[in-house]
C-alpha cells in the first residue's frame, strides 16, 4: 500500500500531539508499507522540503521507515497572532470565523506551504490512501486535495472531539466540507461517538498504541520514598489547585518526619503553571520534595511512572485521555482527577488496573492516604508480555484493514469484526 498521512504537528514536537499519527506511520513501514507523513516544520528556521527535493526523495528513499515532509508554512504574522490569542476578541472571533469558513481552517497558512508539494505527491507517488487526522481542519484540507489530484480515497482520523474542538457556528458546515472521507476512525469510543453523531456514518475504533518505553519497562519503587507523578496536561488553573490542595490535605495528616520521605514530580509541558501553583497552594513545596521534570521522552517518562508509588492525571470532560493505557501498564495506582468517562473505567477494569477516580480535595487525601498504607503494592496481575495486543504495531494491523477495506480491496465489515476482536484479545 502506498499511503500518505496528514498531521500538523513534527515527531519532534513535545507535545501529545505529534505521537499519533508518526507513530502509526512508521508501524505501517514496519508492515511493508510505503508512507509519506506531512507535517508543519518544526521551527521557523528549517526551510522545508521543496517539490524538487520530494521528487528526488521519491527515487531513493528506503521505505522502511517513512518519507517525512517537513512543510514550512508560509509567512502570515496575522494567522500567528490569532493562534497565539494576541488579538483583541473580536477581531479574533471575526479572523477565526474568516479562516474557516473562506478556507477551511485557521492554519490556512501550513496548508498553502503544502501546495507545492501535492501535485508531485500525487503525480509520482500516486497513493492509494490518504489518511489525515483532526485536529487541525487543514490536515483534513490537505489529505481532500491529495486524494482528488491523486484519485484516491481518503479518510478521516478524529484524536479530539467534533463539538469540543470546533467553533459551534461551524461544525454542521465543516462536516459537509469533509463529508467526500471514504471512513472514519476515532481514538477512542468517546470521540467516535462524536463523529457518528455529526457524520451520521459508523466510526471505527482505533486507540493508540502503547510504545515499547511503557511495554518493556521495569516495574516497582526504586527507594522508600513516597512517589506521587502527575503527568500531561493541566487544563487550567482551578483543577490543578483543587488537585494540589487535596495533596496538601494529606500531607499534613503526616507527622512532620514522614513528609520528609514524600515527593510530588511534574512530568508534562505545563511546567511554569505547576511550578508557579505549587508555591502558591499553601506551600507545597515546604511540606514534601517537589519536583518539576517538564515534557520528558517516553523512556525517561516510563521508568519515572513505573517507580511512583502512585501516577495522577487531571481529566478534562471534552477528550479522552490516552495517557491512562500507559499507566496502566505501569502497574502501579493511577489516580483520575475530577472525574473520568465509563471508557476509560470499562479499560481500566479489562486489563485490572488500578484506577481511583477521586472527584474532590478530600477523596484525594483519603485515597493517597489509603495508597500510603499499601506503598510498592503492584496493581497489575498481568504480566508485560499480555499488553503486546496494546503496541503501536498491533494497533497498526487494525490500521491496515481499516484503509485496505474502506479502498475497496476488503469488506469494511470484515476490518471492524477484527477491529473488535483485536481489542478484545488480552
């Protein structure tokens, strides 16, 4: 299959955002696969790669691994400052509206800086898929235009909810801009659901992959400290100073000599956030060690949540939070706060983890009280080698089907029988 795959953001990016789709590009090329990945560059300085280049990448590329086309965005100050929130309201609101309505998103910018490359793509490559994920809208404008010139399918990835992430006015029209997708796949049964509302059309399940970090990690405390690892997103200030305030809560049920073996690390790209609420909640940093690491690479980010004594995430209503497979694996407690979806507590449950969802301040302190009881009990019965069915090459097969059936080389139906026979193996 020659395939070409649509993400905004560089491999290189730290941010959850560039794991997705690079990931499942190079499982693909791992499969036999020839993959071309688009995505923005990764900073101004890198020049891109130009049609001539793309042409020569084509003769000689090795494709076990995929072509990536670093596409440099074309110089647009205002499209910058809307993204950056440096507009007076409604004047973002107006631009906001303009963009999406005139070209389909508000990256219009990264999408003009890929037309140079599209007809070589289409012309020499010739795809046979196009598979582009959302958000951003313009990866969506970028995967139609390939395909129309290419005369492919092409299909439609949602990593984030239709109604969460869209300006309300919009949504119905975007949905009749992107209905030509030949399928849909979702990250998650939340985000499918919301595809399936908006598209009127079945959405096929297709979670991310577990990395081999995570999978071949070694297990258990390191010390006798006491480990508490919030990881990922923060999502405004008042849930992280709830979450910082119910651990503040059990520290000082703590004798003073206990604090002392107790630690609180930050692991994610909301480091100044946390770094400043920590000094700001009541103190935290004079009642246990804190420890801010920010946005870490996925081995040095495993072997910090496969010692905690117990790992943490903040839950956002409007996504789902893949981050909680990967801790699962982990074996050690993971602590959902506010709240979490039937999906995620269903997943936890299969493959019997330990999830306590603590919705306030004081369910916090009770359950990090509880865990302090039992500190360097494993969770996980199950041994590493059961998740393998959660690795991104696994996930990749289900990938596969999906593109081959939906291009007309297999029965749609046959892919999603064996989509959900492959979630269901443990």
């Amino acid at each position: 299959m020659r395939a070409v795959f649509v993400n905004l953001s560089h491999p290189a990016t730290p941010h959850v955002s560039s794991v997705r789709v690079p990931s499942f590009a190079r499982a693909m090329a791992r499969r036999g696969h020839q993959i071309v990945l688009i995505t923005r560059t990764l900073d101004e300085e890198d020049p891109g790669v130009s049609g001539e280049e793309l042409s020569q990448a084509l003769d000689t590329h090795e494709w076990a691994t995929p072509l990536h086309l670093a596409v440099k965005p074309k110089r647009a100050p205002l499209l910058g400052k809307l993204r950056a929130g440096d507009l007076a309201r409604p004047w973002s609101r107006a631009l906001t509206a303009w963009y999406f309505l005139r070209h389909g998103g508000v990256f219009h910018d990264w999408q003009e800086g890929a037309r140079g490359l599209e007809q070589v793509l289409a012309g020499k490559f010739r795809p046979d898929v196009v598979w582009a994920t959302f958000l951003p809208t313009d990866a969506l404008v970028i995967a139609r235009r390939i395909a129309e010139r290419a005369g492919c399918p092409w299909f439609l990835d949602l990593k984030d909810a239709w109604s969460y992430r869209l300006p309300r006015g919009i949504r119905r029209l975007m949905v009749q801009r992107f209905k030509s997708a030949g399928g849909l796949t979702a990250n998650s049964r939340f985000h499918g659901m919301q595809g399936e509302r908006w598209f009127k059309r079945e959405v096929a399940t297709l979670y991310d992959g577990i990395s081999d970090a995570f999978l071949n990690v070694k297990h258990g405390p390191t010390d006798d400290l006491f480990r508490i690892v919030l990881v990922g997103g923060t999502y405004g200030e008042k849930r992280l100073a709830c979450f910082l305030e119910g651990i503040r809560a059990w520290l000082l049920t703590l004798p003073e000599e206990a604090r002392a073996s107790t630690r609180f690390t930050y692991a994610g790209s909301d480091s100044d956030a946390v770094r400043s609420m920590c000094a700001r909640t009541g103190s935290l940093e004079n009642l246990c060690d804190v420890e801010i690491l920010g946005y870490l690479p996925l081995a040095q980010l495993a072997d910090l949540c496969a010692g905690a004594s117990v790992n943490a995430y903040l839950w956002l209503p409007s996504t789902f939070h893949h981050k909680l497979l990967e801790l699962l694996v982990c074996g050690r407690p993971v602590i959902a706060f506010p709240g979490e979806h039937q999906e995620a507590l269903a997943l936890a449950e299969e493959f019997r983890g330990g999830l306590y969802v603590c919705h306030d301040e004081p369910e916090l302190a009770l359950r990090l009280s509880e865990l302090w009881q039992r500190n360097g009990d494993r969770i996980s019965d199950q041994a590493p080698g059961n998740f393998r069915t959660l690795g991104w090459d696994a996930k990749a097969r289900i990938l596969e089907g999906a593109l081959h059936g939906w291009g007309g080389t297999a029965p749609p139906a046959e892919y999603l029988r064996e989509a959900k026979e492959t979630e269901g193996e443990k």
